[in-house]
C-alpha cells in the first residue's frame, strides 16, 4: 500500500512548522494569497574553485539563500503553482522567486532571492555641470 505523503507527512509538517502567514502573488493570478510554507534562511554550499585539475589551491565557496518549503495540494484551487518570477512576502520581507524545485511526493522547495530594493533607483549622484546624466557626460 503507497504512503499518502501529503496527508501523512507534508501536511503535518506544514502545520506545526510553517510560517503563517506567508503572501503569495503569483505573476499569472494578481493579488496576494496568504499560504504556508516553512521558512529557512537556508545554506547553499557551492563547489570549491580550484584543486586537482588546474594545480590551485582550492577555494571553497559557500553562499547563504533563503528558501520556503511548500505543500503543492494548497495551490489545487488556484490551478496554478507558484513559479520563478512570483513574488512572496514573509516576515514583511520581500522576496522574488529564483527556482522551483519540486520533488515526487507533493512537496517544492523555493529557491528565493531577496527583493526587498530591486525597485530602487540607482545609485547614481546628481549630474555633474549642470549635465542630464550619462548623457551629459
């Protein structure tokens, strides 16, 4: 008899430990939708630069990216899964996300970027002379 993953272990994890509430707004539908999702600020070792192949001294290399796990059956009723490019709001933060990893038993995991300053505008001072930006330069 298969295991019922949703049922069985997903949802009881989503419900003791997601992050209520967590805003979704997918690029397809509008709006914010409240979900659940567990939270991580996750770790993502990378491969080391360098090593037997070049004759370098390796470098090893790790990076910090925020991540959510997701039961997939919540988003029945919306006919549509969330996807790269989608917006969520967790913890008044402001993320976009990167990747949809998806596994075989009804569960994702969002790979997330932090979107809180992406509509800030750039870092550029006051024209110099009186100059209209890159233009008067």
């Amino acid at each position: 008899m298969p295991l019922d993953w949703d049922k069985l272990v997903i949802g009881p994890c989503q419900q003791i430990f997601s992050d209520d509430p967590i805003q979704w707004q997918s690029s397809l539908l509008g709006g914010l939708i409240p979900i659940s999702g567990i939270f991580d600020e996750g770790f993502l070792a990378l491969q080391p630069l360098g090593g037997e192949e070049d004759g370098l001294t390796p470098v090893h290399v790790s990076s910090a990216k925020p991540i959510v796990g997701i039961q997939l059956s919540q988003f029945v009723q919306y006919g549509v899964e969330p996807q790269q490019g989608d917006i969520l709001i967790i913890r008044k933060q402001t993320y976009r996300i990167q990747e949809v990893r998806s596994d075989s038993h009804g569960s994702a995991t969002l790979i997330l970027n932090d979107a809180e300053r992406e509509n800030d505008p750039l870092p550029f001072g006051p024209p110099r002379n009186g100059g209209a930006g890159f233009a008067g330069r």
